[in-house]
C-alpha cells in the first residue's frame, strides 16, 4: 500500500502542476493576442487623431510616435502576461515582484530623463510662437551667438554664424536669457 499511497501523491501533484501549467499556457496565449489587437488598437486611435501629423506641423519633428506608443502598450500587456502566467505556476516569488519594481522604475526613469529637457523647450517653443518674438531671417544675438534665425520649431531653432556654423538654440535658452534682436527680418 505504501507504493500505491507515494504513486497517488506523486499523481494528484503531477495533475495539479500539469492543470496548473496548461492554465499559465492559456493566460500567455490569451495574453499574447490581446496584446496584439489592443496595440493594433491605440496604434489606430493615434493614427486617427492624427499624432504624427501634429507632432510634425507643429515641431517638425519626424518621429512616428503612433507606432512607438502602440509597441510600448503591446509589450506592456506582454510582460504582465508572463507575470500572471509565471503567478499561475508558482514562480513569481518575491524576486520576479522585486525585478518587475526595478525595471518599471527604469522605465519611468528613462521617460523622466528623456522629456525633462523636451517640455521646458516646448513650452517656450509655444511662447515664442504665440508672441511672434522671432521670426526667420531675424538676426539674434543670444549667450555669446550671433546670428541669422534660419529654422524654428517648438524645441529648438537654429542659428546660422557669420561664418556659416549651424548652431542649434534650445528656445528654454531664448526664452531664459537675455536675447537681442540685432535686425528684424522685413515683410
């Protein structure tokens, strides 16, 4: 009896893991297609407000953001997928909760440390824009550069030397330090 008692056991947990496995399959299947269609999703919402359009008429910046938003929504669902699945088995302990901590606060931490330059810029980029301060052709002079203003957008404009440098302004830096405006482009 004893064999046939340590057989049962060694049964029942086998069955167990095993139902426990093909459910942890299922949510990665299941979580692997909506992962899919909800990033095919946004990625078409975004496209339909047209974000890449604005991003590039009011930059002029020529990133496809549409596509980036829709994959970081897509990988997003996919990695708690695999927590949830990895949960269903019984691997997530302690140490998976404490790397998923560690890599969402590097994300967070990248985004911060991308855009904290990106907004202060953009939002004077707007202030020049909507006060009309400068325009191209207008010649600038600004933290020791002299120049003629040949391109702006919201987060920079670019400022051409005498002797034919291109120097790209942050507009946080026109809009923070103290600017003269040499000679006004005629219209």
């Amino acid at each position: 009896m004893a064999i046939s008692d340590l057989f049962n056991k060694l049964n029942n947990i086998f069955s167990d893991f095993l139902v426990e496995l093909i459910i942890a399959l299922i949510i990665l299947l299941v979580g692997i297609i909506i992962g899919k269609i909800v990033g095919k999703l946004v990625q078409r919402g975004l496209h339909e407000v047209e974000l890449n359009n604005i991003l590039k008429s009011t930059s002029k910046i020529r990133i496809n953001l549409e596509e980036f938003i829709a994959a970081f929504v897509t990988y997003l669902i996919y990695f708690i997928t695999v927590v949830v699945a990895l949960r269903q088995i019984g691997l997530a302990t302690l140490i998976l909760d404490i790397v998923a901590a560690i890599i969402i606060v590097i994300i967070v931490l990248a985004v911060f440390l991308g855009i904290k330059d990106f907004i202060p810029n953009t939002i004077a980029g707007i202030f020049l824009h909507q006060k009309r301060m400068l325009k191209e052709g207008d010649v600038i002079k600004v933290t020791g550069i002299e120049g003629k203003v040949i391109y702006m957008d919201l987060v920079e404009t670019k400022v051409e030397t005498k002797d034919g440098d291109i120097i790209h302004v942050p507009n946080s830096i026109l809009i923070k330090e103290k600017m003269v405006i040499k000679k006004r482009k005629k219209e």
